[in-house]
C-alpha cells in the first residue's frame, strides 16, 4: 500500500521539523562522508587531476565506489564498454536495494527524481528505516537526509584536493577507505537487529561466489543469487520478522501491565494509610 499522504498543517514549520529530524541522523555520515571524500580528493591530486574532476565527478556521479573505480579508468586507454560493465558490476547494488523504496517514494512529486538520484547506501539506510516524526513532513525529511549526505561527500571531497596541494601526503593504501565504510554499516546493522538470518544470507551468498567466480568476477553473481534467496526465502524471512516484533509488544506489554499493577498497589497501601 503506499504511504498515507502527510496530515495538512503548517508546511515551513513540517519542513523545518523535519530537517531538525534529518540533521541528527546525518551527522555521523558526515564524519564518514568529509573522511571518505578527503581520501577521493587526495587520491585524485595526487594523479594529477585538476580540481574540477573530482569536485565534478562527486556532484554528477555521486557513487563513491565508482568515483574511486574512475581514477583508473581515466587513466587507463578509453574503454567505454568496459567502463560501462564496471559500472554496472559495482553499482549494482543500488537495482536491487532501490525496489524496496518504489513504496516509500510514491505521491513524492518533484522530489522523486532527485531522491533516485542521490540515493546512496548510507541515504537509503537512513530513508527507509527512520522513524519520521508525525509533525515532520516525510517527503522533505527524505529530500534533506538525501542533499545533507550528498553535500557532505562534495565538500570532503573539494577539501581533500585542496589539502592534497597544501600538504605532502602519501596515498597507497587509500581506496580501502569505502571497503571500511561499508564494513561499519555492515556491523552497524548488525548490532541493531536481533536476528542476523539476512545478514547471513548475504554473507554466505557472497564467500560462495567468491570461491565459484574469483575476485575479479563475484559482485553480480553474488547479487542475483541474494535475490533469489530473499526471494524464496521471503516467507521464513517475514515470519521471524512477525515472531520478533509480537515478542517485543509482549514484553512491552507485560512491563506496562506490571507498572499498572505497582502503581495500583501504591495507591492502595496510600489510602489504607
């Protein structure tokens, strides 16, 4: 069903309620983002770039992975095929994780193209699991976690040029920045959910690959068979979900219950006084 459409108020102050919302949740982001896009910025100077690559790369591409990938590829002799098939291997990804937002982007108006556009790994951990507060508008609260993350990985990665030309600095090493991104929402994820079986299937899926296809060639075929998995696994997946979540309104509830009852009890032993 598509999202209800966003009780009538006072629109500037939903819009402003929801980038106070936004703004928390992006924070750390940044941190990750100004790192990350200093290391895409340096790694850029010390190729040789000139400032406009990186700067326009991260605000027309917006795929850090790829904009690292790039470096070579504008190195390397011109390949517009192979660079269209390593675009499509390491952004793949996004085909996959961007269906379970078709939902949430309905009745968006003039934000859907921009919120499609700037939908990143960290964005869409935000967007799509969030807690929107009711008088926030939750249009603009996803258009602002979208620009806030997309300018962080803009300004990291002018700031990290600039740097490059001021100070000597050495960059070997420095494209496992986004693999320790990735590895940190990972674990993130990891730590705020109960159950693991999705992380599992993906971890599984993704070392089977690896030793089937090699290195060079595990991203897509690890990809589809995900797919195939959550899909054939989606009922067992939505039961443990369903268990998970009675089991907490059960013990919410009991808690209450138990509450009621002290409190009860203390005005009882209040009146016998």
């Amino acid at each position: 069903m598509p999202p209800a459409p966003a009780p009538s108020g006072d629109a500037p102050a939903r819009r402003r309620r929801a980038f106070e919302a936004a703004l928390p949740l992006t924070l750390p982001i940044a941190a990750g983002f100004l790192f990350l896009g200093c290391s895409y910025g340096l790694l850029m100077h010390a190729k040789g770039f000139a400032f406009w690559y990186p700067v326009s790369m991260a605000f027309f591409i917006f795929a850090g992975s790829m904009e690292f990938v790039t470096v070579n590829l504008l190195l390397s002799a011109f390949n517009p095929l192979a660079a269209f098939l390593l675009a499509i291997m390491v952004n793949a990804r996004h085909l996959f994780y961007g269906l379970s937002m078709l939902g949430k982007f309905r009745n968006m108006g003039w934000k859907k193209p921009y919120l499609i556009f700037a939908m990143c790994d960290e964005t869409f951990a935000i967007n799509s699991s969030a807690t929107i507060p009711p008088d926030a508008d939750r249009g603009w609260f996803m258009l602002f976690v979208s620009l806030l993350n997309r300018w962080y990985w803009i300004g990291g990665t002018a700031l990290g040029w600039l740097v490059g030309g001021l100070l000597p600095f050495s960059t070997r090493g420095i494209e496992f920045v986004l693999t320790a991104l990735f590895l940190v929402i990972f674990l993130d994820q990891w730590m705020g959910e109960r159950r693991h079986a999705p992380a599992m299937i993906g971890v599984l899926a993704s070392a089977l690959c690896l030793c089937v296809f090699g290195a060079d060639r595990f991203m897509i075929p690890a990809l589809v068979l995900m797919l195939i998995l959550f899909a054939v696994l989606r009922p067992y997946l939505d039961d443990m979900k369903a268990d998970e979540t009675v089991g907490t309104v059960t013990t919410d509830g009991e808690t209450a219950a138990a509450e009621t009852a002290d409190d009860e009890q203390g005005e009882q032993k209040e009146n016998g006084r």
